[in-house]
C-alpha cells in the first residue's frame, strides 16, 4: 500500500507567536493515525495536527524564535515524513533531502491593533450596544476575516467589517463585572494583544445614594454632568457611525465613477466609430452659423423676426418648410420702390466703403446717450454682414477703431479693455473672429466638442431625471443635483417607429422616465442621423405598448390611472404602467396634438410632482429640529455625485481644451497670430511692459470674447437640441475655461461655489496649456499685411452671396436717419470728410431713401 503524500500548504506566511491555521492537502490521508508540524531552526514545539479527510490535514503553526524563512517538517504516525518523489527526481538540496521536505513557512512579526482614537481607557454603560473601531497597523501576512478574534473579557465581539486597515465589531448582550473593567483583547491564532480597558458606568444604587447625600447644589450638578456624559456618548457614537458611513461611501464612489466611466466610455466608443465628419456631426451650415452668432436673441435687431432655421412635419407628412434669418432671403419692398431704394442703397454702399466716412459715422453714433449697447451689438453686425465680401477693409476700419478704443482705456486702467462688449468695435472683433476661427471649429474643435455634448446627455440620461424641476441624478451643475436618493433601473425596449421605414430598435430607458422622456429618447435612437430641425416633437408622437398579442395601450404622462400624492398628481412612469423588460412599444405621428398639458417642466408644481415632491418652506419651522437637522444636512452627500460626473466626462472635457489650445501645422490660426501681433505692436507703442497686461487682452480677445461664446452655446455651431440642463452643465465647463486663462490666483475655500471647486485640481494644468498655446503663437512667424489680406480675401470669397447685404444697408440707413444731424455735424467738422465732401454724398442718400424707406417698408 502506498504511504500518504503531502501535496502543497497553504497560507505560507505566519506571525512569529504561531498558531495560525495551515491547510495541508495531499492524499491517502486516511491512512494517518497522528500527525505534527515542526519548523527546522527557529521553530518552538511542534503542534499536533487535526486530519479532515483523506484530502485534508489542518496544523496549527508552531511558534517561532524570529523573523524569518525556515523548512516545515512533518511527522506523519511517528515517522518523519519524506517527498520520496521529489527526492527521486532530485527536486530538493542535500539538506532538503535529509529532512525530505520541500516546504517552507514565511514568520512575520505579529500583527498590531489599537483602538481608534488609540485611547487605553473606554467608558460603556451597561444595556447599551457597543461598537468598537479598532485600526490594524500595515502588514503582509494576508490574513482573512475568519482568523481574528476580539473578546471583551470572556464575550466574543461579531465582527461586521473588515478592511485592510480598519476592523468593526460589535457586542448587542449585556456586559457586566464586578470589578467594573474588562479587558479588549485582539487574537490571531497564538498572539493576543490587548488593545484598552472597557470601564463600565457605575451602579444605580450609588446613584441614588448619592442623591440622597448631596445637596441640591450637588445634584444639580450631577443632572448637568449627566446631560453632559450623554451628550458625549451619543456624539461618540454618532463619531463612530459616520465613520463607518464614510468608508462605505467612499467604495460606492469608486465603484460609480469606475462603472459609469467605463459604460460611458464603451457608448462614445461606439459613438465615435458611428461619426463621419462630413454628415455625422449636424454642423450649420456658415451663414446660419453666422447669424447665430452675430444677432442672439438678447441683442438682435430681428428679436420679432428673427427665427431660427428649423423644418417642422405637419400631419400630412409633406415636406418640411424651411424659414431663416431675414438676412439670408431677399429684399422684400414693393416694386414701385425699387429703383430710387436700389440707387440709394448703392450709393449708401460706397459711403460705407470710405474708411473716413464709416470712422466719422460709428464715432457718431456712439456718442449719442441714447444709442444703447443694444443698437451698438446691431450696427457691428449688421456692418459685418455689409462688409463681408470686402474682409480685408473691414479689418482695417476694425483696427483703426481699436487704436481709438486702446488710447481710451490706456488712459485710465489698460487691463480692462475688451473685458466686455460695450462698444460698436468690440462687437465688430467678436464677429471677426468668428468669422477667422469657424475653420478652425469646424475642421478641429467640433468632433471633440460634439463628443463632449453627446457624453454629458449620455451622463445625465444613466439616472434619474425630474421631468418638471429638471434636476438629475448625475450632473456637474450643484443646482440641478437631484438629492435624493431615487435608484433607477434600465429598461430595454423593442421599439418601431410606424411611417419612419426603419426596422425596429432596442431603446434604453430607466424606469423612472416620464413617458415624454421616453418619448424624447426613441425619437434619438431612430433620428441620431438627422438633425434635430428635422425631428417630430415627443408632442407630435403617440406611445403604444402591446401588453399582449389582445390588449394594447396609449402611454401619457397623465391619465386616470396616475398617482395622487399630497394633492398633486405625480407623472407616469415605465414603473407605474409595470413595463417590463424587452417589452414592445409602436410609436407612431399623432393625427391630433394634445396641448392641453403644454410642456412638462412648464407644469405647476402645486398640483404636479415626477420624483420629489416640492419642499414647503412655510411648514419647515413646525418640523422638530432633528428633522430640520436631517434635511439640511444629509442632502450633501449627494454632492459627491458632481465628482462622479466629472470623472466620467474629464476625458472628453481634455481633449477639447487642447483641440481649442493647439495649433495645427497645416493650418496655423493666422488670424490669431495677426491680431496678437496688433496687440504686442501697440502695447510697445504705449509703453505698456507688463505682460500680464498683454495676457489679458490676449485672453479677452480670444478665449473669453469666442470660445467662451462657443462653449455656452453649442446651439451656434449644430443643429442640438440644448436642454436647460446641458445650458447649466456648460456654464460649469465654460466657467472653468475662464480660470484657466485667468492670471490671478484662485481664492478657494469650503465657502466657494462647486462650479469652481469643481475643476480646481485641474486649473494648474489647463493655465499651462494655455501659457504654451500663446507661446507657441508669439514664435509663428509674423505675417505681413498683403499675407493677411490674401487670407482675408480668401476667407471672403468661400462664402460670397450668403447673405443679402442689402437687407443690412437698409438697417445701417435706419440707425443714419435717426441721427442725421449729429451725423452731419461730425461729417462738416472732420477736415477729410469735409474736402471729400462726404456730407453732399450722404445728403443725397437721405434725398433718395427719405420720401421712400418708410412708406415702402409699411406697405410691405
């Protein structure tokens, strides 16, 4: 019969004090009547082993005289035991081979413990539960949970949690003693420590007694220690709870940024294999870039008519209507009219391209007090526009206003030039570079910009979204936080999309969307390739579900079925109708639009709620104050989400600064490094050293006068959809590209709003980014005038005839008859003007225009 074999032994690390648990595997173990464990060298007295079955041998580890790495030797029913096939096949040395074992036990020092706060002395009261911390000093003896044992004198404290460092335990039974201390004590196998002394309150009886000893003065001052004990006790233990709170959340963050990056980053992959530059992408096309850009609804001439491009399908599903910005279609005035205008126009035309005429008239008119920065952002436009197939004037009429602007401001403070848009030219520098950079946008900045609009809805879309507040789960803006803790979960659903001609598609969707959010997220899935102008409003769409191949039902926010809370009607959900997973829904163009609900976020929040409903600050003072408490403080927790968020989006937030801050070899920002080189040029002229001065025009000419524009609305470049939300996630962003190009030091404290805190770690980086980015402009090699007029000619002649400038002249007439005199008077007082007789030349416009402009334009 053959003798048993021993296999492997595990773990082969032990503390020097031994008696640590050593699995022994091997075979033929039912052979062994006893059996013991030995360490050659530095080991105590062997210990006896216990034989599990024929497979398994547990020995608990001998002791051992120091810190070190020795043979284990086994001794198997009296004999010791030898590897006979590792000797054969010479696997030992010679002095493995006298012992015939090949087995070896690592002896570290014994582990070491303290309480928390490494105290001696623990005060407890009798019938109270009792939680104990206790840290374990860094180790690499890779212990389990099961192998710790802490006793508070002879009861066994449970072990809840263990970590690498930190051990809780507590004891629920009755701890009494009649010396009033027990001893904690930590056990590894052979090692016991104790770690303080549990001191137990003193009896009721001596309570008493001492109440009927002391005086009143006296027990008074008991009362007031008592309350004051308790007091102490309860924040120990409130201490000792939080503390434990924060471990777990602290895992539950890591754990959400890990999954939420790593979900999000799988879907942009997949998004960005999708993407083609050319039709992916729902750019504008230029003019309507254009005229987004120059005339937004807070400054626009057209603020009545001004409406944005957008195709709208009517029930009968004919083609779209397109309509766009008065600019870009013709000149509507009655024919009668015609010809006196046109001459007009036209001879207005070569007044506006004689630089002294254009200098004398924007002086002008700026210095009336009634010619509002409203009118001023209008007529800069409304000349861009005019000037726009002649780039290479307007830039030089720019830049002789900007020397009158430079001598202003130098005169009193210099750092604050172009810090904002007061001025007729400071609009005009805008719409220039605009005009200059949408190359650059578009071939360069749009892909990571569009990734990064795309990774921000896909964020907020993963949780829970308040269909009327708007708030979510998942955000970078404090303000819209949902703080509460609503769990979501997904929803996989076979949708089709009757009349669109596409197959079927799986939409993902939380079962706490509203059937509008639901709604809003098909109509993405089946249109991701057109752009949003195009898309049927979630208004214009009917929900069906097929419960079953009999029953179908319309899906609505609010029916007879929806819930009543508190006197509001909550908002169905994907929950409420128990929708369950690969359910199959038809949507399909409603035949009649119901509008009897109007837009969801525009419902009252006295009778309708989604997830949360609203606070009543009137009732909060009635509320005791640990509820009071408890609702100011708790939400805070949440705000770890923002982290979250930020860590998932940071990738995509990179590589747009740097696609922004970057300078392409093939295609140098000519523009920029021209309008610098202006900068530095009159900066010299003035004597103005300082270069923060020069980095602050820099920066309000560039970054903060465009890109900030840009990034606050995306709506300017791409046919989106910019929901509230995504306007307040961008206001975040944009606030910390702000920073970043900032000079000045950020002031930070627990007092400071998120949207700064939020990116602070990060600003250091980003401010150096943007150092390198006009370093590397200052070094390009400088361009000359004809260089400069060569692009700027180019740049003009992409994209003549898009717009009507003569639609534009007849605006810059009306802003020239409301000031006529003022105007004459500058015209007659210039001496150029006056040789060149200018003001005969705009005396006749007036003539041909006057009797003509106003009643034509009514009739129209």
């Amino acid at each position: 019969m053959r003798n048993p074999v021993i296999i492997a032994i595990s773990p082969r690390r032990s503390p020097v004090s031994g008696g640590r648990t050593i699995t022994v595997a091997g075979e033929r173990f039912h052979m062994v009547q006893n059996v013991s464990m030995a360490v050659h060298h530095i080991g105590r007295q062997p210990t006896l082993c216990k034989v599990l079955n024929s497979t398994l041998i547990t020995c608990p580890s001998p002791g051992a005289l120091s810190n070190a790495s020795a043979p284990v030797d086994f001794f198997i029913n009296g004999r010791a035991y030898t590897d006979e096939v590792a000797v054969a096949e010479e696997l030992l040395d010679s002095e493995e081979a006298q012992r015939g074992s090949r087995f070896r036990l690592d002896y570290l020092p014994d582990p070491q413990f303290s309480t928390a706060k490494r105290e001696k002395w623990i005060k407890h009261h009798p019938g109270e539960p009792l939680t104990l911390v206790i840290h374990k000093e860094q180790d690499s003896l890779g212990l389990e949970s099961h192998e710790y044992r802490v006793k508070i004198g002879q009861v066994a404290c449970d072990i809840q949690i263990v970590s690498e460092r930190v051990i809780h335990c507590s004891v629920n039974e009755s701890l009494g003693t009649a010396e009033g201390q027990l001893p904690i004590t930590v056990q590894v196998g052979n090692f016991n420590q104790t770690i303080a002394t549990l001191q137990l309150g003193g009896s009721e009886t001596a309570i008493i007694v001492s109440i009927v000893i002391c005086s009143v003065l006296l027990l008074l001052s008991v009362v007031a220690l008592f309350v004051f004990c308790t007091k102490s006790r309860r924040a120990e233990r409130y201490w000792q709870k939080t503390l434990l709170q924060m471990e777990e959340m602290e895992s539950q963050i890591r754990e959400e940024i890990r999954k939420g990056f790593a979900e999000l980053q799988t879907d942009m992959t997949d998004l960005t294999k999708e993407l083609n530059r050319s039709q992916g992408i729902p750019f504008l096309e230029y003019k309507h870039f254009v005229t987004r850009t120059f005339f937004p609804k807070c400054s626009s001439l057209y603020e009545e008519r001004y409406i944005l491009p957008s195709q709208t399908l009517n029930s009968q599903g004919s083609s779209p209507v397109q309509e766009t910005h008065p600019l870009l279609g013709e000149w509507k005035i009655p024919e009668s009219c015609r010809p006196n205008m046109e001459e007009g126009i036209s001879l207005f035309s070569s007044l506006l391209n004689n630089k002294h005429f254009l200098i004398v008239f924007v002086h002008a008119l700026e210095q009336q007090k009634d010619f509002a920065v409203r009118d001023r952002c209008s007529l800069a436009s409304l000349l861009t526009i005019a000037l726009h197939g002649k780039l290479e004037y307007y830039t030089s009429i720019m830049k002789e206003l900007l020397v009158d602007l430079i001598d202003a401001s130098a005169a009193k403070n210099p750092k604050l030039m172009l810090r904002r848009t007061e001025s007729v030219v400071e609009k005009m520098l805008t719409n220039w570079m605009s005009i200059c950079m949408y190359s650059c946008l578009r071939e360069t900045v749009g892909e990571p910009f569009f990734l990064l609009l795309c990774a921000i809805k896909q964020q907020i879309n993963k949780g829970s979204i308040d269909a009327i507040t708007g708030k979510a789960r998942y955000t970078l803006n404090e303000e819209w936080l949902l703080r509460e803790n609503i769990e979501a979960k997904p929803r996989n659903l076979n949708v089709s999309f009757q009349g669109c001609g596409m197959d079927s598609l799986s939409v993902r969707a939380m079962d706490t969307d509203t059937l509008t959010q639901v709604k809003e997220k098909i109509l993405e899935a089946f249109c991701k390739n057109v752009p949003y102008s195009q898309w049927p409003r979630a208004e214009d769409v009917d929900l069906e579900w097929f419960a079953s191949s009999t029953q179908s039902y319309i899906l609505r926010d609010l029916d007879d079925t929806s819930v009543v809370e508190d006197g509001r009607k909550k908002l169905n959900t994907l929950a409420h109708y128990k929708i369950p997973e690969g359910a199959s829904l038809a949507m399909s163009l409603t035949d009649k639009k119901d509008n009897t609900l109007g837009r969801v976020k525009d419902l009252d929040t006295e009778k309708y709620f989604h997830l949360v409903l609203p606070t009543d600050e009137l009732a909060e003072p009635k509320k005791s104050h640990r509820q009071s408490h408890r609702k100011k403080v708790l939400p805070e927790i949440y705000l770890t989400r923002l982290l979250s968020t930020k860590g998932t989006l940071q990738k995509f937030l990179d590589d747009l600064f740097k696609a922004i801050l970057s300078i392409r070899e093939d295609k140098p920002p000519l523009a920029v490094k021209y309008f610098f080189d202006f900068l530095e040029e009159q900066a010299e002229k003035r004597g103005i050293s300082d270069p923060d001065t020069l980095h602050i025009w820099k920066t309000n000419s560039l970054p903060l006068r465009f890109w900030v524009n840009i990034l606050k609305n995306p709506q300017f470049v791409f046919d989106i959809d910019k929901t509230d939300h995504i306007d307040a996630c961008l206001s975040v962003i944009a606030q910390a590209f702000i920073d970043a190009c900032s000079i000045s030091d950020l002031q930070l404290g627990k007092d400071s709003p998120t949207n700064k805190l939020l990116y602070a770690k990060e600003i250091p980086e980003y401010r150096k980014i943007v150092q390198r980015y006009y370093k590397q402009i200052h070094d390009m090699t400088p361009l000359s005038e004809q260089e400069m007029n060569a692009h700027l000619a180019e740049e003009s002649r992409k994209y003549q005839n898009e717009f009507n400038t003569n639609v534009a002249m007849a605006e810059i007439y009306k802003y020239a008859k409301r000031y006529r005199p003022q105007i004459m008077t500058a015209l007659e007082a210039n001496p150029t003007a006056r040789r060149t007789q200018l003001q005969h030349k705009f005396e006749q416009v007036v003539a041909l225009m006057e009797d003509n402009i106003y009643e034509c334009y009514s009739e129209a």
